[in-house]
C-alpha cells in the first residue's frame, strides 16, 4: 500500500477518534423509585419490628402533569421497583387486595436525587369491626364462705 495513502488513512482515523472522545456522553435523564408496602399496625407511619410487608399490594407511581398513574405489583415480600422514570415531582401510593390504601408520598427525582425509596404504610381502620352490646342483666357467681 502507498505510504502516502496510508499515513492519510491514519490521520483520518485519528482526527475521527479524537471527535469521538471530544463529545459528550449523552446524560442519563431517568430515576428509580423503590420501597415496600407494610400494614401499619400503630398507625405512626414507620416500619417497626412485628408490621409485615404486605405482599402482591398494587403500587401507583404518577408524575406531576401526567393522566394515569403507572401501576406495579409489589412482590411476594411487599417490595417494589420502578425503573426509567423521567426526572420530575411523582406521587406514590399503594393499595392492598382489600382495596385498603397506603398515604400517598411524594418523590422528586432528578440529577441530584435520580433514586429515592419510599415506605407505604396502610393503617387499616378497625373502628368498623367493632361491635357493641348493651347488657341488661350481669349474672354473679355466688361465693359461699
């Protein structure tokens, strides 16, 4: 091969590698959001020894401006992840196979905080379970002494 050609051959791929390397990598412009849904037995909103995670609770993640919540099954052990969200303000909450639902948490994700985890308790309402009954006559044993 001419050594003229080869030498410009070079410096081409040269000049190309060097552009190459000059530009920027393209920015990642997309967060995680991942946490569990527990049942909430006191009601205070912090996971605690002795409150399971509820598993198979339906997550609903939706961004600021957007029509429909996208929606996740958390798994067997009540954690969920969600990836390859587009930076913005997002509501979180989650519902279990009772329909009873979760607070709804808000995350931010952008370049600073491009991965939060949320805890979605559900604090289920007893007050309805809850049955009174008048009593009219009270029987006592009789004590013989």
């Amino acid at each position: 091969m001419n050594r003229k050609l080869l030498t410009a051959r070079m410096a081409i791929i040269q000049i190309l590698f060097v552009i190459l390397m000059a530009t920027p990598v393209m920015a990642v412009d997309s967060g995680i959001v991942s946490g569990s849904v527990y049942h909430d037995g006191n009601g205070n909103s912090q996971p605690e020894l002795g409150e399971a995670n509820i598993p198979q609770a339906t997550v609903y993640v939706q961004r600021e401006g957007d029509a429909a919540p996208i929606v996740v099954v958390a798994d067997d052990e009540g954690y969920f992840v969600l990836t390859n969200l587009p930076y913005g303000v997002y509501r979180v909450w989650a519902e279990d196979a009772e329909q009873h639902l979760s607070t709804v948490q808000i995350v931010e994700l952008d370049e600073v905080t491009g991965a939060s985890s949320v805890e979605l308790p559900i604090v289920y309402d007893l007050s309805n379970d809850v049955e009174l009954l008048e009593a009219n006559t009270i029987y006592l044993p009789m004590v013989n002494r």
